[in-house]
C-alpha cells in the first residue's frame, strides 16, 4: 500500500452507482404532488378511467386486451399509488425544512426587533432624564426675576449711599451743632436700616421659598425617574415572558 501524503488532497473515487441530484429529484417530486392536488389530475385520471373500461368492456375498436375485472388497470393504479406516496412524503419533507428555515428567520427577526425595541426605550429614558435636568423656562424666569431684584436693591444701596455721602458733606460745611439737623440724621439713618432689614428679610423670604421650590422639583424630578424605571421594568419584564414563550413554542414545535 503507497503511502499518502497529508498535504495531497484526496482525489475522488469512480463509483458504480449513478450521481442522483437530489434537489432535481425534489423539485419533480413537488412538481408530482402539486399536480396530484388539482382538478385537472382528477379530470384526466376520471376521463383515462372511463376511456379505458369503455374499450375492454365493450370490446370498441377490436380492442380488448384487459378483460374484465381489469387486473392490468388495477395493477396500474397499484404503481401509481406505490410511486405517489414517497413522492408525496418527499415533497413533505422540503416544505417542512423550507417551514424551519422560515420560522428560524422569523425568530431572528423578532430578536433582533425586541433588540432595538429595547435599546429605543433605554435612549429616550435616558434623553428623558437628560431633558429633565435641563434649565425649564420657569426657572430661567425666576432666576432672571431674582437678579432683577439684586440690581434694584443694589441701585438702591448705591442711591442712598449717595444720599448719606451729600448729606455727610452737608454738615461738614454747614452747623453741626444743629439739632434738627442731627434728628434729621438719625431719622435718615433709622429709615435706612429699616430698609434694609426689610430687605434682606425680603431676600431670606425669597431664599427659602426659592430652595423650596428646588426641594419639590428634585422631588417631582425623583418621582417621575422612579416612574420611569418602573415602567421599563414592567416593560422588560413582559419581554422576558414574551421571550420565554417562544422559546417553549418553538420547543412544542420541535418536538413535534
């Protein structure tokens, strides 16, 4: 025996039995069971039937070779039907492939649908958080309402500061000793520091109504995350059933 090398492939053996293409063979074994279901196959076999007792039976033509009980046409329909069933079983079994294939299809398409299903949930909950932490219009109207506010109050600091500075400079060249000038000047100084007690009780005011605010938004903020996240849980908890139930449909199938 001659030794064979590794790396020389093999050549092919002749063989005695003839090559078969199998899906030649499939095809006319579908094309056999697709005619089989029509009229048309029952119309000629009925018309072959009739035609072919007509002539042994009444001997038409001189012709008469299957005498009654016709042996021959039964033998004939015997061939037939013995030909007929594997053909049948044949074609069978390439649509049964054909349906696995398909269904296989279908249950990579419908992954793949639930795939990008879910990866669309994730990123509109996530730009839905992103939006919320965005500055509304709301907001941006008070914050600017508020620095409104400190420009006035400063204005107003810088107005009586003014004032104190001309009244300063008043009695520097005027009578210090006066003592209605002197009560003017505590009134002037006492109705300022009401104002700005006022004021910054104001400012205090707005500094924890403005944090409250805050506090209820962050709380609104957090109920509506927790919504969401709920929502997405129930939604990937009816995607893992609907998978589970394919999974054990497409068991049941496999079974049978």
């Amino acid at each position: 025996m001659p030794d064979r090398r590794l790396d020389t492939p093999r050549t092919a053996r002749r063989s005695w039995r003839p090559a078969v293409d199998q899906d030649a063979v499939g095809r006319g074994a579908e094309a056999f069971a697709r005619f089989m279901g029509t009229g048309k196959f029952l119309l000629y076999m009925s018309a072959f039937v009739v035609v072919w007792v007509l002539i042994n039976a009444f001997a038409l033509f001189g012709l008469h070779w299957d005498p009654y009980p016709f042996i021959l046409l039964n033998l004939f329909f015997s061939v037939q039907a013995s030909y007929a069933a594997p053909l049948i079983l044949l074609a069978q079994n390439r649509q049964d492939d054909r349906d696995r294939v398909a269904l296989e299809q279908d249950r990579q398409q419908a992954e793949r649908n639930l795939a990008d299903t879910e990866f669309l949930a994730r990123e509109m909950a996530s730009l839905r958080i992103a939006v919320s932490e965005v500055a509304t219009r709301d907001f941006v109207r008070s914050e600017l309402r508020n620095l409104l506010e400190d420009l006035t109050e400063l204005t107003e600091e810088l107005a009586e500061d003014d004032d104190e500075r001309d009244a300063d400079d008043a009695l520097a060249t005027g009578d210090a000793d006066d003592p209605a000038r002197r009560a003017a000047e505590r009134e002037a100084a006492e109705a300022k520091a009401r104002k700005r007690a006022a004021r910054e009780a104001d400012r205090k005011r707005e500094a924890r109504a403005e944090q409250e605010r805050k506090r209820e938004a962050r709380a609104e903020q957090e109920r509506k995350r927790e919504a969401r996240a709920e929502h997405d849980r129930k939604r990937e908890a009816r995607a893992e059933q609907e998978r589970k139930r394919e999974a054990r449909a497409e068991q049941d199938r496999a079974r049978s």
